[in-house]
C-alpha cells in the first residue's frame, strides 16, 4: 500500500499541471491529484485528504490565494504546506501571499531541483537532485516599453489643474520700474513674478533654465520694442509656445491687430481693471495648460502606438519562429521509437506546451491584425457538427470537476464557409463562459441549425448576464464577478465571428434567469 502523501496540483495550464507532475513521479510521489480550477481543487479538497498544496496563483473561478485563503480558514487545512506558483514577482504578491499564510512562494519559470528543495523543506523527503527545467511557455515575454523623454510624463501623474495654476509664473516686461510694481502688486498673491526692464532681459529669462509660463508685454520700450520681442519668441521653437499678452497704452485698432499677428493671445490697454487682467491671465494659462497636456497625451499615444507595432513585430517573428522550431524538433525526437518511456513523455510534454504556445501565438496575431483591419480569413467548407464535437468533449475534459452537462444538439450537419482554427476559438470561448456562468446540475445546451444562408450555433446557459454590463457584453475588458477574468472572450469570439461574415448576439430572459449567445456565419450550401 502507497504510504506517500496526497499531493494536489492546481492550475489552469494542462502543461505546467504535468510538468509538475514529472518532477513528483521523479521523487517517488505518487499520490497526486489534479486540478484546472480553484473550485475544482477545493472540492478535492473536501474529499480526499491533502498533505501538500501547489497552487498557480491565477486560475479562474477561484484563484489559488482564495484557495490558500480559503484553507487557512479550514480546520482541515489550516497547517497543511501550501506552496504557490506565479508569474507576478511584485513585493505587494509576495506580501499578499505571506500575510494570508502561504508556506512557500515560487516564480515561475523555476527549475525542478528548485521545487524539489522546497517540497523536501516542507515534507521532509530528502531526493536526488536533477538538471530538468520547467517549460517556460506560461512566461510571456514583452517588449520593454519605450521611456518617455523627462519632459513628457505619463498625464495622471501630474498635479491637478488648479494646483499647478497656482505654481505658474509670469514674466512682466516694462521699461518703466513703477507700472513694473503696479502689475507685480496685482498679481503677485496667485503666481510667482519675474521682471524685465528690456527687450532683451525678457528673451535671456525666456530662454533661461526656467522659462515662465505666460509673459505680459509692453510695446514702448527703447531698443527692442514689444513688437519685436513677440516676433523673436515666435521664432524660437523653445519659446514659441509661451503665451504673450501685451498690456500697453496703445489702443488703436492697427496696434491691436498687429499684435495678434504678432502671435500674441491678448491685447489689454493700459491701465488695466485688476479683475478683468487676473481673469485673461487665468484663461490663457488654462489654455496654455491643456495644450501642454494634449501634446503630452499625444505623444504618450504616439509611443503606445510604436510599442503595439513592436509587440506585432516581437508575436510574428521573435516568438512565433522560434517556438515553431521547438513544437517541430521535439515532433522529429518522438518519431525516434527508441525513447525510454519517461523521455518520451517529457518530450511529447515538450510538444505540447510548444503547440499550445504557438497556438496563443497565433490567436494574439489575428486579432491584433484584426483591429488594425490588416486581416483576411482563409475560409473553406467548414463542417460545424464535428468542429463542435471536438470543442465540446475538451470542454467536457476541462470542467469534469463541475457537475453541469453538456448536451450538442445537431440533427442535421451544417457547412459554413468559415475558417475552422477561428471557429474553434469561437466556440471554446463561448462554451467555457457558459459552463463557467452554469449553476451546477444545469445544462449547457449547443443547438446547431439553418436560419435562410447562414449557419446558426446557439450556446444556452442557466444565469442571465448581469443588466450592468449586457449593452456592453462584447466589448474588450468587459468582465464581471469572474476573478482573473480578462474580459476578451467574447470580445475576440465578436471580431473572430465578424472576420469571417458573421455575426453575433446576446439575448437575456430574465424570467427563466438564462442566456443565449447566437452565432450566425454564412452557409456553404
């Protein structure tokens, strides 16, 4: 009889479940269970008693920090080692993880003889070490995101609106000293004062290390005239977006107008109504302020839009050749008949991850083209019934844990002219969205019929969508009450759905408390 522990392994990543696996088998452990959900390994949990918990961090339904949550609040389980796997290595995860009771914490991706040490720390089975390393098919490499110039933070980070107002300066330029002190007298309680007795003082504070933020200018001035110390601000590109007003005693019309084409955001005779100068100053520093913030957001975009280029560029060539490259060398090492039986599984291991990867890969790609309208499906006579077929029993396979049945309803087949690798995606998305919304003992019902020229799958499930988020249930991010859930299910099952001359819909009955997704993609025949 089989004295080693019960062990369970819970995550989402069927590869990462077996890679684990290996390394327990390696270490004389034999006693394992497997879980691809947080419910799923908590009713394991609830029935079998465990000695050992490891546990990926993000899985759907109930991540593994609720389910270390939930042990340490059971009496059961309350001791028991837990170790959590994770690709976030943040101080704030490993904080989290410490203070709700976690006994060992790693990041993925970790060598065996790493998580070999630590289940030895924990249970006390000492194990000869081995040089096997972890796929790292759950690490999604990214491009480091290019920095901003310093002079170009990220909008959110700055100050509010009217705090950064009353931080502004503004540069008084007269050749008189005492209108210098009248101006600087009405102004000096809300912004920082600089002063200039010349034409040329004001262009050397200009461009000086701290510009100001708005200039008042007067026209008379001996040497260098106002006129010309606008036309010269206007010139130089690092001082052509300051804002100038020209507070001056010339008030005829060709003056005012001459000003304005100067460049100038304001004319104000002299003497000036303190109310109505501190009024046009406010005004044109707001202006000023959110024309610096646009073109700050814009150039943040222009950079987001480069580094989303560079991501395309990193998905198409960096990973998805080399990952082709691995999927295919390990399918040539399998064709060898002479692998021991353990090298054969670690390869076809190999295999797989690599295919699951390119898989993403490939998902990623289209619809990144997609939404650049890049993209043109490849579409053939595609049979629905068996594509279905599949998809249902690996949906069957992945929730065995949860007691909803699944019945594919379709007493005629049906070929539509569509492309079966984006048909796939489709209606794994929309499956395992229904099994997961399923109460249990319900039934996900798949109905595939004809509607005029196109082919109609119709995927039903108990538990309408939330009113809160139906007007935007296939819109990107959109999630609700799922913990991990990234909300691009449905959202990639709409773009996938339209590129191929469908369309889809949602339909809510609040009185039988169930929801119905309709796919419609165009009939072959």
């Amino acid at each position: 009889m089989d004295k080693t522990p019960n062990i369970l392994i819970a995550d989402d990543y069927h590869q990462m479940r077996l890679a684990v696996q290996h390394v327990l088998n390696g270490m004389e452990l034999h006693n394992l269970h497997a879980a691809s959900q947080g419910l799923e390994a908590k009713h394991i949990l609830e029935s079998v008693p465990i000695q050992l918990v490891i546990a990926d961090w993000n899985m759907p339904g109930m991540t593994g920090y609720e389910l270390l949550c939930w042990c340490r609040n059971d009496g059961h389980y309350r001791d028991v080692p837990f170790i959590l796997l994770t690709a976030e290595s943040g101080r704030e995860f490993l904080g989290k993880a410490i203070e709700a009771g976690v006994s060992d914490y790693l990041v993925k991706p970790f060598t065996a003889a790493t998580l070999r040490a630590r289940i030895v720390k924990l249970l006390g089975k000492s194990v000869e070490p081995a040089q096997t390393v972890l796929p790292k098919a759950t690490l999604k490499p990214l491009p480091m995101p290019m920095p901003l110039p310093a002079e170009t933070p990220v909008l959110g980070l700055d100050a509010p609106s009217e705090e950064r107002l009353s931080r502004a300066s503004v540069l008084v330029v007269d050749d008189v000293a005492t209108n210098i002190e009248v101006i600087a007298g009405i102004l000096k309680s809300e912004y920082a004062i600089k002063v200039a007795i010349s034409g040329r003082k004001a262009l050397e504070i200009a461009n000086g290390p701290n510009p100001p933020d708005l200039i008042l200018l007067d026209v008379m001035m001996p040497e260098m005239d106002g006129n010309e110390v606008c036309r010269q601000l206007k010139a130089n590109p690092a001082t052509r977006d300051i804002p100038v007003i020209f507070l001056t005693a010339r008030d005829q019309a060709d003056d005012v107008v001459d000003g304005l084409d100067l460049g100038a955001v304001d004319y104000v005779v002299k003497p000036a109504q303190p109310a109505i100068l501190k009024a046009r100053i406010r005004t044109h520093l707001r202006l000023s302020q959110a024309r610096r913030d646009l073109t700050r957001q814009n150039q943040v975009l222009s950079d987001n839009a480069r580094l989303r280029d560079d991501i395309e560029r990193i998905t198409h060539h960096d990973l998805k050749n080399p990952i082709s490259a691995i999927a295919h060398t390990a399918e040539l090492l399998l064709l060898d008949s002479d692998w021991p039986n353990a090298q054969r599984e670690r390869l076809e291991l190999l295999e797989g991850a690599a295919r699951h990867a390119l898989d993403m890969v490939t998902l990623s790609l289209t619809l990144y083209k997609i939404e650049q309208g890049q993209f043109q499906a490849e579409t053939t006579r595609l049979a629905l019934g068996k594509l279905l077929d599949t998809v249902v029993q690996e949906i069957k396979v992945q929730f065995a844990w949860k007691p909803v049945d699944i019945v594919l309803d379709r007493p005629l087949e049906q070929n539509a002219v569509a492309e079966a690798a984006l048909c796939r995606s489709i209606f794994a998305n929309l499956l395992k969205n229904a099994v997961e919304a399923a109460a249990d003992d319900s039934v996900v019902r798949i109905v595939l019929t004809r509607v005029g020229g196109e082919c109609l799958v119709e995927v039903m499930n108990q538990g309408a969508v939330p009113t809160s988020i139906r007007p935007r249930f296939f819109d990107k991010y959109v999630t609700h009450g799922k913990s991990g859930g990234t909300g691009l299910g449905t959202y990639s099952a709409k773009l996938l759905t339209e590129a191929q001359g469908g369309h889809i819909d949602l339909i809510c009955d609040d009185t039988q408390d169930s929801t119905q997704v309709f796919v419609y993609l165009p009939a072959a025949d």
